[in-house]
C-alpha cells in the first residue's frame, strides 16, 4: 500500500456546536480511518477538552489532541478558502448544491491549487443554521430516506470522509471484481457472440421468425453487459464445441 495516499491532507472538519463527547470522539475516529487529521470544533456543549470524545475515538486521540476550538463559525472559517456545508435537507437560502462525491472532486481541486477546504458539520439535533450556512460557500446534500432524514454526526462525517479516500484509492470495478484476471476484448466477445447465435441458431432457438431480430439483439446485449474475461470466453468456446460434436455425433 502506498501511505502517501493517506497522509493528513489540507481537508479541516468542521464541526458547529456539537452536543455530545461521544460523537466528537467518533467523528475523530471515521476522520483518521480515511486519511483526514485537521478537525476544528466550535462551542461544543459540554465543553473542551471531553474525555468521553477522548474514549470513543478508539486510539484516534492525536486528532483530539490536535483539534482547534473557537467560540464562532466565522473564526473557524476565517482562514479557508472555501467552506462546504454539509445538510441533508433543502434550505430557504439559495445556494449550489452538490452530491458528496462532486464535491470531494471539487474540494481536491482546490486543495491541488493550495487552497485550504473545510467541511462543515451542524449540531445533532438540528444540523447547521442558516446563519452558519450562510457562510458556507457550497451545500453538500446526503441523498438520505425523506422520511427519516437525521444522521448521526460521526455517521455524516465518516460518510465524507470515505467519499473523499475513495477517489485517490478507488479500484475500478472491473479491476477489483475480476482481480488476477484478464478482461476479453471487444473482438473476442463479438466472436464468441456470433458463434453462439450459429450454434442456437441451427438448433431453431431464435423462434418464431417474426421475434427472431428482437431476440438477437437481446441476446447481443445481455453479452455486452457481462464483463467477459478470455478464460470466460475460452469456456464458452469449448460449450459450444462439445454442442457441435454432440449434434454431428
């Protein structure tokens, strides 16, 4: 593994008024999981430092220890560039909205440019205030159920928190599904494609005649979709060959 990739970023986590030791000890722990040190807490209720937050975030004290802590929203922010604020319901104010994984993008960006990002993360029980998010530069809304849209403060965190290790780790998903393997080429799945169709096609599958162009056409898609791999072709080539001499036999 390369460690680079996980070594503190610029990325500051923000968090406004939150209401329990607990949850900033968890947001601390889903932070140092994915590569992220720089936490700043404003006015927590039941003060700094908490040795609850200390216990629950399960050997992620350095970022506790490092964390900054000011009385106002606007001193936490003072010295970002850009700020998004996390919600997970539409405000009155008008404001961009972006997805989780745009705005990881985006933030990686700027952090490229050397511009200091910050996501900002409300109270638990009634999330961030208009007046917080009117310094927000950006909304991040947490596609959640409508009907039960609450997450719990470390939830979201560590939610971002993924969001933004996976775009610099992420394996692609026919790499990481078929790991060891060798994926065929377009030619070869044509290939096998048309010598399936012969082989069906001499044994009438394709009926009757008037559906016979819908069903091929079926048929060719449902190959396209599978990621195929040149062990997987060669497989089908020896199916269809053991057909073959079957029916000559």
């Amino acid at each position: 593994m390369n460690k680079d990739k996980w070594k503190n970023s610029k990325l500051s986590i923000i968090l406004i008024g939150p209401q329990m030791g607990e949850n900033i000890g968890a947001s601390a722990r889903a932070m140092l999981n994915f590569g992220i040190e720089n936490m700043r807490i404003v006015n927590p209720r039941d003060g700094w430092p908490n040795s609850r937050a200390k216990s629950m975030s399960a050997g992620a004290g350095r970022v506790l220890d490092n964390a900054q802590l000011f009385n106002k929203t606007s001193e936490a922010l003072s010295d970002l560039n850009f700020v998004f604020a996390t919600t997970a319901r539409t405000r009155d104010l008008s404001k961009e909205v972006m997805s989780p994984e745009r705005a990881m993008l985006y933030a990686r960006s700027l952090i490229q440019e050397g511009k200091n990002v910050g996501f900002m993360f409300g109270p638990e029980s009634s999330g961030l205030s208009n007046e917080d998010i009117a310094q927000a530069n950006v909304l991040v809304s947490v596609p959640v159920n409508p009907d039960f849209s609450s997450l719990n403060l470390s939830q979201c965190v560590l939610l971002l928190a993924y969001e933004w290790q996976r775009q610099v780790t992420t394996i692609p998903p026919e790499i990481m599904t078929l790991a060891g393997t060798e994926l065929a080429s377009i030619k070869e799945i044509q290939s096998l494609v048309d010598r399936s169709e012969e082989a069906l096609s001499a044994r009438n599958f394709f009926w009757p005649k008037d559906k016979s162009e819908s069903m091929l056409l079926s048929f060719r898609n449902m190959f396209s979709r599978l990621k195929l791999t040149k062990m997987d072709v060669q497989i089908f080539h020896g199916i269809f060959k053991a057909m073959e001499k079957s029916r000559k036999d």
